[in-house]
C-alpha cells in the first residue's frame, strides 16, 4: 500500500506540470488501495496568496482527483516543527549559528575568487563561546562531514552525493520560522509517506532531507523524481506553450478527462494504448515505469484527445458543461440532434458552443467573404425556390433524411450542381461557411425556422443588387 501526497506552495497558480505530478502520486495511491493527501505548503506568509490556494483547491475539484481526510496546511503545524528543532538542539544535533549576512557574503566572495564551491565553512558548529552581540541566531543541523548520502531513486536509479556537497542546513531563520527542506521532511515523516513523488527540480532537496531523517530517526520514503515537461522544441515550458493555469484549460473548453489522459502520456506510458479512463489508468500506473527522459507537450495531441472525449461523451452530461460557456439547451426539443451534429466538429467545449450558437440563433449578419462567394449570380432566385418547395413539401419533414431528400430533388428538378444550392442555403442559414451538414441543420431547425432564415438571406441579398 503505497502513501503518497502533492504539497504545492499557494504562491502561484497550479500548472500543468504541478498537476502531473499530482496525478501520478494520486495514481499511484490508488492503484495500491493506499491514501493520498494534499498538503499546502504555505510557511512563506508574506508570499501566501488566497486566491492561488482557492484555486489549486478548485483544479482539484474540476479534474476530479480527491484526496483523503483534510488539507494539511504547513502554517497550522508551527508548534511541531518547534518541538523537533528544540530536540536536535538538546540532542547536539543541531546548534545555534551567529554568523552575520556581513560574514556570509564576504565568506563567499573568497571562496568564489578561489574558485571554490560557494558553501557555509561550519564555523559554529562546535561553538561554546560566548555568542556574539547584536546577532539573532539561525539554527543549523549539523550534517555528515564525510562519507556520500546515498538513495534509490525509483526512475533515476542510485544517486550519491557526496557529504563535502551537504551543508549544515539551515533548519530555522533567525526569527524563529521553519524552513523548506526541514518541514518537508517532518511532515512527510509524520503523514507515513512510503513514496514521494516530485520533479526533478527537487532531485538536490532530497539529501538534505535524508539529512533531517537520519537525525530525528525517521524513516526514508521511496523517492521518484519526474523529467520535466519540455515545449515542442525541447526547451523549458513557458506560459505560451501551455504552463499556465490548471483552470485556465477549463476556460479554454478542455475537458478534465481529457486533460488527465494527456499529462499521463507525458511521461508514463503502457504499450502503444493512447486513450486511458481514469480506471486505466489506476489499474495500469506504475511509478516505476515513468520514464527517465524529459516528455514534450503537443497542444495537437491534447486537441485530439478533447475532441475524443467531446465525440464520446453523453449528450444529457455535454449539455450540462456547455451552460459554463453560455450554451443552454437543456430544454431544446431537438438536443440529441444538435449535439449529434455538432460534437464532431468541436475540438473544445469553445469551439462546439460556437457551434451550437451558430445553428440556434439566427444570423444577424452574413460574413462577408462567405457572403461575396455564396450570394451571387441568380443566389437569391434559387434560394427562393427550394423555399417555395420546402413550403410546399407534402410530406413529413423531422430528420435529416427527410431534408435530403427535399435537396435531392431541388437539385434535379432544377437541373443544377449541388453547389448552387449548398453554399447560399448554408450561408443563408448560419451566417458563415462553417459547420454541419445542411440536412443536420435543416431538420434541428425546422421548416418553418429554416424558410424564415432563407427568405432573410433573398432579402439581403435582393437589396444589395438593388444597390448596385
């Protein structure tokens, strides 16, 4: 059974990297019947933002990803990281160090100018003078002077530090707050991690906090230490490429399933298999067979996945979503129909709303480069016609097969090309050159809807001739 957890700092907004680190840990609980658990690191209170938390809270309800009993949050566990430094100073295992900003600086510009590794030369750390004036101390553990710091990283393999390379951490500043790597450790400590998973940017934390471990006698978690996401040309994932908001692929029309398939290719994968539901992928994952490689993120595959889940999706649940982008239609007599006609069309909930609108509303205008090349010629006289037909028709008119035959037989009584007929009715009827087939939307509008929206267009187009 494996224990896992995300910790974001709520400086920020959740991105999708963050988020895919979230997903695998989740995964990785729930494949082995374990827990996972959210934790908000948020002991930098002059950086905390509500806003950035609200929303790394909200992405974890919009993509579905739940998480066992409450949300940790680090500024509420004060008082223990406090026990736990008393007791490695008590035990000598961490001491009180008075070296000044001024000390530090100048330590490092002569390590620099030798051309050293710029680190803290451990000056306190058998001190028992008398402590010097005016200086409010930070307290450091006190961390192997010799010897490597050695782990298994389960997508990296073994890794050795050398100790020369570990500093005595800082484990609290000088106005008494915790810092990063010594309350990581603790609470992942306390919350029984068996696995952590997390970027590689934090693959150099680690051994400091194996540090923190060996000392207050803790056990180490299995560490997984995830490749970076990469843009198409290889290089680091920038707000352009995609690295922005968890939420704000919501706003863009994404679906969550469809945004969850996607971040668990990007990296992991199980054969050539490209779709996964979320049962899948809880039945298949496996932290072991992320891959060591950074993946790249391709806004064409994502698209493609969305416009999978869009297709496949229950027309009552797409219709319920579609009210988050202004699209109500609920109620519409012929929603089956409408989705139908459209969902194959829409690479994103954005797009298929559009869509929609399109076919439900009437157009107010017509585009004009569609206009100029659908209204032309004897356009008006022949969209007049199949309206008189279609006023005239003497049979049933409900689904699209029963327009097309009306097409079929405009067509052939006028002894004209399909494209006569086409380009002005689909332009007459949506505005555009865009969308459905014009059977779809003759039917989902209905006869009386549809000669309406012709007899518009012979308007239009008769007082543009008359204007020369």
């Amino acid at each position: 059974m494996k224990i896992t957890r995300f910790a974001p700092s709520p400086t920020g907004y959740l991105h999708i990297g963050g988020l895919r680190t979230a997903l695998f840990s989740w995964l990785a609980a729930r494949h082995s019947d374990g827990k996972f658990f959210l934790r908000i690191e948020d002991t930098d209170l002059s950086r905390n933002s509500q806003e950035a938390l609200e929303a790394i809270i909200k992405a974890f309800d919009w993509v579905g990803l739940d998480y066992d009993g409450e949300v940790f949050y680090q500024s509420q566990r004060f008082d223990i990281y406090k026990k736990y430094i008393e007791q490695l100073l008590d035990e000598g295992k961490a001491y009180r160090c008075y070296m000044s900003r001024e000390e530090l600086d100048t330590l490092r510009e002569e390590q620099m100018a030798r051309k050293e590794r710029t680190r803290y030369d451990g000056r306190y750390r058998d001190f028992d003078g008398t402590p010097p004036s005016g200086v409010e101390p930070v307290i450091r553990i006190k961390a192997p002077l010799d010897g490597d710091i050695v782990f298994d990283d389960g997508i990296k393999g073994e890794i050795s530090i050398s100790a020369e390379e570990v500093d005595d951490l800082v484990i609290a500043r000088s106005d008494g707050t915790p810092t990063y790597n010594f309350v990581v450790a603790i609470d992942d400590a306390l919350m029984g991690l068996s696995d952590v998973i997390r970027g590689d940017d934090h693959l150099y934390n680690t051994p400091k906090q194996i540090v923190v471990y060996e000392a207050l006698g803790f056990t180490i978690p299995n560490f997984y230490h995830v490749a970076m996401i990469n843009n198409e040309q290889g290089k680091k994932l920038s707000k352009r490429d995609g690295a922005t908001d968890v939420m704000e692929y919501q706003k863009l029309g994404f679906l969550p399933e469809a945004l969850l398939n996607f971040l668990v290719r990007l990296g992991w994968s199980h054969g050539d298999q490209e779709i996964f539901s979320i049962d899948e992928m809880i039945e298949l994952f496996d932290p072991k067979d992320i891959n060591k490689s950074a993946s790249s993120y391709n806004l064409d595959k994502l698209l493609w996945l969305n416009a999978h889940y869009i297709k496949n999706m229950p027309n009552e649940k797409l219709a319920k979503m579609l009210k988050d982008y202004g699209v109500e239609i609920d109620g519409h007599d012929r929603m089956e129909m409408l989705l139908d006609a459209t969902k194959e069309r829409g690479k994103t909930l954005v797009e298929l709303a559009e869509q929609i609108e399109l076919i439900v509303n009437a157009p107010k205008e017509y585009d004009a480069k569609a206009a100029k090349k659908a209204f032309k010629g004897e356009s008006d006289s022949i969209l007049a016609r199949f309206a008189t037909l279609l006023t005239d028709w003497d049979s049933e008119l409900h689904l699209p097969a029963d327009y097309h035959k009306v097409l079929e037989s405009f067509v052939e009584t006028e002894e004209i090309g399909f494209g006569k007929i086409a380009q002005p009715l689909r332009v007459s009827l949506l505005g555009s050159m865009t969308g459905s087939g014009m059977d779809e939307i003759m039917a989902i509008l209905g006869r009386d809807e549809t000669i309406d929206r012709i007899k518009n267009a012979v308007d239009f187009i008769s007082a543009n001739k008359a204007e020369g």
